[in-house]
C-alpha cells in the first residue's frame, strides 16, 4: 500500500480500506503467523487523554508482532509546553520507529506527521477517531458480511466518532444515517466529504434530527457518549439535550430484527444508552473492542514492517559524510 501515515479515513482510497480491513481479518485468523514480523521496532504511544482501549490494544498489538510499545503520558512530555512540536518529533523519530498519538486538535497530529520521517497514527482527536472506525467496520464484516447497502444509523453527537463512522461508510458504500440534536450535527467538511466519497461507492449520508427516522429498519444502531472528553464542563447540559437521543429499548425496536448494537466504548449506561440495549444479545460492543487489536495491528504491520533500515533522516546525515 506504501502509505506512511494513519491520520485519517479521509487519506485513503476505498480499495485501501478494503485491503486494511482484509489485513486484519487475515490477522485474526492466523495471529501466529505473524509473530516476530516487528521484531526489534518501538512504537511510542502519547496520550493527553485518558485510554483503556486504545493504550491495551495497541500495547498488545505491537507486542504479538514481536515490538515494544513505550506509554508517554501528557505529564512526561508535555507537548507543545515543555517542548515544541517539532522538537518532539526531531528527537523521537531517531528513538522509535513509530508514533501513536491521542490528542486534542487534529492540527497536532497533522503537524507531527509533518515533521517526522516516522509513521504517525491518530489514536483519536477531536475531529476524529480513525482506529476505532476500522474496527467498528470489521466488525460489521464479520456479521453481516458486506458493508455496501447496510443501514447505519448512529444516533448522539456529530463527533469524532460519528466522522470516522461517516467516512469508512461512504469508503465502503454503507447508507450512513446520523440522528442529533440541531446545533451538534457532524462538521461541514466531513459531510462534504463523506456525501462526495458515496457517489464514487454507492454510499449515502443522511442527516435528520429524529432519532426513530434514523433507527427505522436499521441494519447497526451506534452511539456514543454524549459528552466527549475535553467536554466535561457541558456534560450536564448536553445530557438534557440529548435525552431523547438515548437508544433504549423502544428505540431499538425500530430497528431490523437482526439488527446490531454497537458503541465504540467507554458508555454511559443509563445516559446515551440503557443497559438493556447494551447487555441484549444484539448487542456486540465487546467484539468491537476486541477487534481494535486486529485491525490496529494490520495499520502497524503495513505502515512499520516494510520501512527500511535506516529512516530518511538518518540517511540524509550520513549523506553529507
Ligand atoms: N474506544 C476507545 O477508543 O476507547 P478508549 O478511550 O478506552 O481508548
Ligand atoms: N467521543 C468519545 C470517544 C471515546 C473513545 C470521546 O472523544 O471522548
């Protein structure tokens, strides 16, 4: 594929994705097969948010392909504060021979990919969660089969979440439906973006502010918190805006029979979903979770496994000898 980077869905063409998700899969099914391919590399991972998911999986990950993963919370690093940027990246990139990020901004991920000769991977920002969404659609593969033409509804905030969603939909040809409250619809761009994308796949991105309309004869059911991290300070207000937003049981009967329940975790029983939902046998909230691992390491494999030995900064130094 000889992609350097995953920053976002966006980046790709829809035959990568397919490849990616195809990697992964592969992966699943025959983990042993790839034991050792890593061997020897280092993936630094910053976190100025917190993680359960994304930290354990991706520590587990890079450690099943034979590497080592280094945890760097915000309070050693300190990026941007204690240290610019670039000067982070100038020093890891001759340490490590990748980076995970999960940050704020997705300028800073943007930025760091364009200082480092490394790979850099976006382990969430507040624009988008692209790991997550790999998984999510993986997931969907194995249980459905085929993506193109499923109905997808997410129902909550138009968030990073809810982009990734959008993106790998229209990369895949899903029929994406989001359902939130005016004013927390997704950004304009990723709309944009993801309605363009359909017309060369199939996919489609509607947009309503009735949950049920989205849910009605759903093939997946998606939600997420309403309150993301970073939003704290709103998660009171947000839960009185959001209440009819919240996919209990009555709201999943609109569904498909068979259809899916699916969150990209951390919940928030009792709030964007109930636990009725959450613990049915629809429900498959923890094979997403597990699928991470999967899908996360084929985006390692492809992106580390195949860089040469020496990186193009090194290189250029000792071009000069
Ligand atoms: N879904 C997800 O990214 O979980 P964490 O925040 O626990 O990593
Ligand atoms: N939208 C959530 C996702 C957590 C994995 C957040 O950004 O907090």
């Amino acid at each position: 594929m000889g992609r350097h980077n995953f920053l976002s869905i966006r980046d790709f063409s829809p035959e990568e994705i397919r490849y990616l998700l195809e990697l992964a899969s592969e992966i699943k099914s025959h983990p042993s097969a790839h034991t050792g391919a890593l061997k020897g590399k280092t993936l630094a991972m910053i976190f100025e948010k917190p993680s359960l998911r994304t930290r354990v999986s991706f520590d587990v990950g890079i450690q099943q392909l034979g590497g080592f993963a280094l945890y760097l919370s915000n309070a050693e690093i300190s990026l941007g504060k204690r240290e610019s940027i670039y000067d982070v990246m100038k020093n890891l990139e001759r340490m490590v021979q990748a980076i995970m990020i999960r940050t704020y901004a997705h300028e800073i991920v943007e930025q760091m990919a364009m200082y480092a000769s490394i790979p850099v991977i976006n382990g969430l920002t507040d624009f988008s969660h692209p790991c997550q969404a790999m998984a999510d659609y993986l997931t969907m593969l194995e249980l459905k089969h085929s993506v193109a033409g499923l109905k997808v509804a997410y129902i909550g905030d138009g968030n990073n979440v809810c982009h990734s969603l959008m993106f790998t939909g229209a990369q895949l040809g899903a029929n994406v439906w989001v359902a939130t409250p005016r004013g927390y619809e997704p950004k304009p761009d990723a709309i944009q973006w993801a309605r363009q994308r359909g017309q060369q796949t199939g996919g489609t991105l509607t947009l309503t502010e009735d949950p049920e309309e989205a849910a009605a004869d759903a093939d997946v059911i998606y939600t997420d918190v309403w309150a993301s991290m970073g939003q704290e300070k709103e998660a009171e207000s947000r839960r009185k805006i959001f209440a009819p937003y919240q996919v209990n049981s009555d709201l999943f009967r609109r569904a498909k029979f068979d259809a899916l329940f699916m969150h990209c975790l951390p919940a928030h029983r009792g709030d964007e979903v109930t636990d009725e939902v959450m613990d049915s046998p629809h429900s498959v909230v923890y094979q997403q979770a597990e699928n991470r691992l999967h899908a996360q390491k084929a985006i390692l494999l492809e992106l580390m496994q195949y860089r040469e030995v020496l990186e193009p900064a090194r290189k250029e130094e000792f071009a000069h000898r």
